[in-house]
C-alpha cells in the first residue's frame, strides 16, 4: 500500500482548496524566511569573524596556546617560528604582528585633538607571503617610509570616514596613532567584526615604532601575534602539523587553516550570546511554522472528518493516516521551501548590500533549514494526527 | 426417523431448500452508551441470523437501536456484552488487527456520501478497489462499470463540486460494492434517490445477493423498497420486536395456496400458518411416513421429491412421485384414520411440517370462513 502508486490523497487534498494552499505556502514561506535569515546573519558574522583568517596565505598557523580569540593580545615567542622553519616540509614561517587596545587612531582638525577609535594595526615584515589581497604587495614599496600605512576600506565609515578616500587624497589626512603621527599611503580590503571596527597594516619597523611596549622591556617584535606557516609543495599538511606539535613547546597551537577557522568561530558561537541569540531566532521560526503548519493540516483534517471516517470504516488503517499526514507535511515542506528560499535569497541580496556583511547561502544553510522546515512540518503533522485518529466512524450512520 | 428440527420454516435458514451458512449471529445482545450514572443501555438480548445472499431490511422507530445494531455489526462499535459474529469472526473481545482486516471484506453505504471532494468519482471509487488489493485494470475496468450501471458513465472523471446530490449518493454506493464485500450494510441509501435511481440500486443489491451470495442489512423508511427484502426485521426500545423472513413465508404461502382445503385462506391466515411450519430434513431413502403409522403431521416438499409407496401384501407398490411445493400427510389428519400410504424421499429433501393440531385448527378458520361468506352473500341476495 504504497501513496505514491495509489491516489495520490494528500496531494490531492492539499491543492484542491487553492486559497488555503496559497496562505499555506505564505506562512511557511515565512517560517523558512525567518530561519533563512538568522541562519544567513549568523553566517554572516561569523565568517565575518574569521575573514582576517581566510585573508591569510599559509597553510598552518601558530598562535599562542593562551589566544582564545583573534581579538584576544596574547603573543608567543618570535623563537618558536625559528623552531618551525627547522622542520622539513616548512617552506617558511612569517610572523604577523597585531596590536588593539592601544591602537587607537586619532584625526587631527585644526589643530585640535579629535576622539579617537581604536582599531587592529597589522605589522609584518615587508616582503612576506602573508596577505592575500594583493593591493598589500602592490603597496608595499609606500611601506617603507616610516609612519606610513594602508587602510581597511571597510573600516567602520562612522569612525573613520576617511577611509574610503582615494590614496592621493587620504595622504592628506593629518591623523595620530597612538599618539604619533601616521601617514595613510594606500588601502586594502579586510572587513569589520565584532572586535574590529577597522584596519591597518604597516611594515614591522613601524609597527615597533608605535607600540614598543607591548614587549615589556624588550623588542616588540620578539613576541609574535600569529605565526603563518607555508608548507612545501608535495608535502602533506597533516604531516607537517603533527611534526610542529612534536617539535614545539606546549605554549603555542599549531592549527591547519581549518582548524584555526573552527577555533575561531567556536569561540563566537559558544562563548558569547552570539549563538544563543541566533539558536533562538531560529527556534522561533521554527515554532512559527509549526504553529502554521499545525493549522493548515488541523483544518484539513476537520474539514474531512466523515470522509476520513469512512476511509476507516473501509478498513483503512492507522498507519495509512500517519502515513498521509506525514506525506502531506512534507509536500507542504517543500513546496514551502521553494518560495520561502527564493524570498530570502532576494532577502540576502538586499541585506549584503545595506550591511556589508556577507550572506551567503551555501550547501550547509540549505540543507539545514530544508530539514529543519521538514522536521517542523512532520512534527506539527503528527501533533495533528490526533484529530485524525479520533474520527469515529460509527458516527456516520 | 426423526430429522425434525426446531428450526421454524419461516425463518429463512432454508433458502430453496439450502441451509445457509449464517454470515452474521448475533446471540444475547447488548449495548450500552456512557459511563457510570449516564450509562443507558440502548440494546437489550437481542438475537438474529442473517444467512449468506439474503436481504434484510431494517425498520423501527428512530431511537429503537436499529442504527446501533447496525454499526455493532459494522465493527464501528466495540461489542461489550453478548455474542456477535460477523463472517465467522467473533467480535466480543476482538483484536484491533483482526477488525481493520474485517472491515475490508465489508461494504458501506452511509446516509451521507462522504465523498472527497478533492477526488474525481471514478479516485473515491478506486480508494475502496485500491484496498482490496485489486489489479488497477481490473479495478477500473470495475468502476467503469459500476458507476455507468449505476448512471454516471458521463460523470466518471468528475469532481463531486459538479455532481447532483443523488450523483453523488449513487458514487458513495460504488465506492461501497466495487470490491465485492460479502456483507453489506447500508443506511438509507436510497433517501437521496429519485424512483428510477433507487430501483436501479436495489436491483443491483438483488443482483449481488443472487450472484455474488453477498449479504446486505439496510435500514431504510423507503417503502418503495420492501419488497426486495428476503427478511424484514422490526426493532422497537433495543428489542427486535419481529424477524420475518418475508421471501421464504411467501413461497410457502404460494405452496399453501396450492392445497385445495387452504385456497380459500386470506393472505393473513396463510402466513400465520406458514409460520407454525417446522423444518424437517430427510436423505435420500429416508422414509418419512410409514403405511399403518397413526398421522401427526402434515408435509410439503419444500425442495427434493419424494415416492408414495402403497403396500399391497407382501410387496409394495409405487403410485406416484411428489415434487417441490406438493403436499402429502393431510388425508390421516383430516379423517383420523393411520397412514393410507409410506412416503420415501427419493433424494436429499426439505420439508415443512405442520402439526395436527395446527392442521385441524386451521381448517376450522377456513371452514367458518366459507360459512360466514356463504352467509353474507346469502344475505345479500
């Protein structure tokens, strides 16, 4: 007694009303919205958070074993990267320096100190496969003056408005960091998060010049924020990473690119509201649709009581009923989906585009909430089936 | 010899002759409806056979139980005290399982047509076909014909929403027979036909019952109706007041008329004493009445013959062959005298027997009959 080759009843009943099949699909439509959406922010924020990660050229990275986040200044001993370059498979080991909390970049007008923001000041050694864009490379001649910088032209536009000037015009700019002078040359594209409202990046000469005491009595260079570790071409990375672990001291973590990436977005997910936040967007959506979904089937059932009633007293079985409602849950899923997706996908567009953040819908977003909408349609279905079950057929005569 | 049976003749166990098997036995009856204080009890010992291929009609007041008697044997009900048996099956106690399985060898017609409306005629018809597991060409090669039998062979594809409420009564009776139940219940469902359309529905009942030894229970008010039933049953108050097997009374009052002493009875005699008639049995060479024997009981041959034998001395002499729906036995009763013949049943043979007392009790009716009508015409003269 298979649905699909008999008559197809769910089917059948579920289109026969058009206009309860159109508010159907408006309302799950909605529910998949809702969810799509805090999937897409949640998405979108964290690998906001990571995207200082995926920005880096390397394959392995080694940071502190006490960095529980990229924001977080803990720092590890320029040492260890001497150590890591003396492993086989290493095609080398770049140190990437990063300052916050005293970073704090100032516009001067009239003479008159501004208040200034902080922002992440990126220092590394000119000449070092670190960044992807390109624009640092292409830059990195301007670099070598003393006090000079690119800058984030994402960076937050409220804070630092300049940002989005032209090189010509932002060489202009008198601004301080840190209390010194600085002199913006170029910029580069990174993005915004949590922790960063901007970004600099300057050669380490400067970058020891601005914060040198960061290292406390000591070079500031001699403590390193993030190791980048380029592994040789024909060797696995695997290997490489278990052979920094064995060959380094327990202070540092040797992370892949994946890992790190993981690390990362751990910490936002689970050590901030961040993930609880969205874990209740979307269990709100959810319940949403359930609520919806719950309807639609209820008044479908009441509707047919005694033709239900009948199918019973024919010697239709229970577990024919749970089957149809099941079947009719997840038509109604899907062909809930379908609209709901092209909606939010129209939705991300128009968000990308006022936020800046990046809404992407991949695979994973797809996957989980096609299941999630099939999991809150097949539940409020068999909450429903309740009502099927009751009908009575002896009722009929 | 003694094949008499307590079994009355009009109680339809011998349809041409044949006992039936019984495909529902309804023995010490009752039901209840609610619980502790509210409880009521709507059925009281009530106790029915009805036999394979016979018709039954329902009637009695609202109220009197006919609709839950109904749905008890359905299987809509759970039998809680009593005996009831449907197709063999006990349903005192029954299991879940056993029931839906049951229910498919059942056919349904409700009052109301409960049909989908989301489905074409011909989908709500195939929701039954598809049940029993039928061949999907066989099963529409079935509807097709069905619904065209029944009047609907333009509308097969049509959507309830386009067809006449007695369209649409005439679909729900399809969607009932298609997978030839054995056992049919229906409620009222000719109520929502005209004349024509209800003829055509209980003509095809008629034809089921006949040809395929379906069993049908209706309850019905339509008067136009009764005459297709082989058995009439009257509830009144949760008792079955009168179970009359109508069909069966009337062949042996058409056999009665036949009797010259009886030809003169009204139809209101004849079939009280169709139903003083027992059922006797006898096998082939059986002897029923024995030459010199004192007479007790008066025969007709309701199915098989018989030779009346007529000693001559030593040897006995054949002097003619009874058939179905002749008589013997009435000369002892009439003059007193012992057996003037043996009868000896030439096959297998079902005979309803009247006992002398009856005989002789009747034949006085008829004679003051004749008397006071020879009188009222005498005084009209």
């Amino acid at each position: 007694m298979t649905l699909s080759r008999n008559t197809p009843l769910a089917w059948k009943n579920l289109t026969h009303d058009r206009r309860r099949l159109a508010v159907a699909i408006a309302g799950i439509g909605f529910a998949v919205l809702l969810m799509f959406t805090q999937v897409g922010f949640q998405n979108a924020l964290f690998d906001s958070q990571v995207k200082m990660i995926d920005d880096l050229q390397g394959e392995i990275f080694v940071v502190s074993r006490a960095k529980y986040t990229l924001a977080a200044e803990k720092r590890f001993p320029r040492a260890r990267l001497h150590q890591v370059r003396s492993c086989s498979g290493v095609a080398g080991a770049y140190p990437l320096y990063s300052e916050l909390t005293t970073s704090v970049l100032r516009k001067i007008k009239a003479g008159l100190g501004n208040r200034g923001y902080p922002l992440r000041s990126l220092g590394y050694h000119l000449g070092d496969p670190i960044f992807r864009d390109p624009r640092v490379a292409q830059q990195s001649q301007r670099l070598r003056a003393p006090g000079t910088a690119l800058v984030d032209v994402k960076s937050k536009l409220k804070k630092f408005d300049f940002a989005r000037q032209p090189p010509h015009e932002l060489a202009h700019q008198a601004l301080e960091l840190a209390g010194k002078k600085i002199s913006l040359v170029g910029n580069f594209e990174l993005g915004t998060d949590f922790a960063h409202d901007g970004n600099l990046i300057m050669s380490d000469e400067s970058f020891a010049r601005y914060f040198p005491h960061r290292n406390r009595f000591a070079d500031p260079l001699a403590v390193v924020d993030v190791g980048v570790v380029h592994v040789q071409p024909g060797f696995s990375v695997q290997q490489v990473q278990q052979r920094l672990v064995q060959t380094l001291e327990q202070d540092v973590h040797v992370y892949t690119r994946q890992e790190f990436r993981r690390a990362e977005v751990q910490f936002w997910d689970k050590s901030t509201p961040i993930g609880t936040i969205f874990l209740a967007g979307k269990l709100i959506g959810f319940v949403v649709g359930m609520v919806i979904c719950y309807q639609v089937i209820y008044a479908d059932i009441a509707d047919h009581m005694p033709e239900f009633a009948t199918l019973k007293a024919m010697g239709y079985s229970t577990g024919y009923f749970i089957r149809l409602i099941v079947v009719e849950a997840l038509l109604l899923s899907l062909i809930g989906f379908l609209p709901g997706t092209v909606v939010s996908r129209v939705l991300y567009a128009l968000l990308a585009e006022k936020t800046g953040l990046q809404m992407l819908m991949n695979l994973d977003s797809l996957t989980f909430v096609l299941l999630a909408t099939m999991a809150m349609c097949i539940a409020s279905g068999l909450l429903a089936v309740r009502k099927l079950l009751s009908a009575d057929p002896a009722s009929l005569f | 010899m003694d094949s008499q049976t307590t079994v009355p003749a009009t109680s339809g166990a011998f349809s041409a002759g044949m006992r039936l098997p019984q495909t529902v036995r309804v023995s010490g009856l009752d039901h209840f409806f609610g619980e502790g204080e509210l409880r009521k009890q709507a059925l009281y010992n009530n106790n029915l056979d009805v036999r394979r291929g016979e018709i039954v009609i329902m009637t009695g007041p609202s109220g009197s139980g006919k609709t839950t008697l109904l749905t008890l044997i359905g299987t809509l009900r759970t039998v809680t005290a009593g005996s009831l048996q449907v197709l063999g099956h006990e349903l005192c106690g029954a299991e879940r399982d056993m029931i839906v399985c049951l229910r498919r060898e059942l056919g349904f017609i409700f009052q109301a047509h409960n049909l989908f409306e989301s489905l074409t005629a011909f989908q709500n018809v195939n929701m039954a076909a598809e049940l029993a597991g039928l061949d999907r060409r066989v099963a529409a090669a079935r509807i097709e014909a069905l619904l065209t039998r029944l009047g609907l062979g333009q509308r097969i594809h049509y959507k309830p929403q386009s067809l006449s409420g007695g369209q649409k009564q005439r679909v729900a009776i399809a969607r009932g027979l298609v997978h030839k139940p054995k056992l049919i219940l229906a409620d009222e469902p000719t109520a929502a036909l005209d004349e024509q359309s209800g003829r055509e529905v209980v003509t095809l009942f008629q034809e089921l019952a006949r040809e395929e030894g379906c069993t049908i229970i209706m309850v019905t008010h339509d008067n136009r109706i009764l005459d297709v039933a082989d058995r009439i049953v009257n509830m009144v108050d949760g008792h079955i007041k009168s179970d009359v097997a109508v069909r069966e009374t009337s062949v042996i009052c058409e056999f009665l008329k036949g009797f010259p002493l009886f030809a003169d009875l009204t139809p209101n005699t004849l079939a009280e004493v169709a139903d003083q008639m027992m059922v006797h049995e006898a096998e082939a060479g059986q002897e029923l009445i024995r030459q010199g024997d004192p007479g007790d009981l008066f025969y007709l041959i309701r199915d098989g013959s018989v030779d009346v034998l007529v000693a001559d001395g030593a040897t006995s002499k054949k002097v003619a062959e009874l058939g179905q729906g002749q008589y013997f036995g009435e000369a002892a009763l009439i003059t007193d005298e012992p057996r003037n013949a043996t009868i000896r049943a030439r096959e297998k043979s079902v005979f309803y027997a009247l006992g002398k007392e009856d005989f002789r009790r009747v034949l006085e009716t008829s004679a003051t009959f004749e008397e006071e009508l020879r009188q009222a015409l005498f005084r009209r003269q």
